[in-house]
C-alpha cells in the first residue's frame, strides 16, 4: 500500500471539548495536505461531498507550532 493515506497528528491533547473523543485535531497527511477533525459547522451550505468543521484558534496555532510556522 505504497498509494495509503498517512495522517501525523499536529494537535489535541484529550482536553474533553468532544465529550468523550479527543477533538479538534489538525493533521497533516503524507501528500502534504491538512485533515481537520472538529464540530460540524452548519452556518451555510457547501456543495454536496464537501463539508465545514469549526475548531479553535489555538489549536490552529498548536499544528502551526508543530509544523515550526
């Protein structure tokens, strides 16, 4: 599986803000792309197959501190 998506973590330290899950998160894949796990956003509609999360200024700043940014 040469072609497998690869995800590394940035950020989420377990802080409970999804109840029992750890979110929001940033991760960054192995084609140098961004995943953000966080609540839905539901402030207007995106076209079909795509999709919005709303997740913290700081952990934004967290991915970006990881990434040295």
């Amino acid at each position: 599986m040469a072609n497998a998506l690869r995800l590394r973590r940035l950020t989420g330290v377990g802080d409970g803000e999804c109840g029992e899950g750890d979110c929001p998160n940033v991760y960054l894949t192995n084609r140098r792309s961004f995943v953000v796990q966080g609540n839905q956003f539901h402030g207007f509609r995106v076209p079909e197959g795509e999709g919005l999360v709303e997740i913290p200024e700081e952990v934004l700043r967290e991915a970006f501190r990881a990434l040295g940014w």
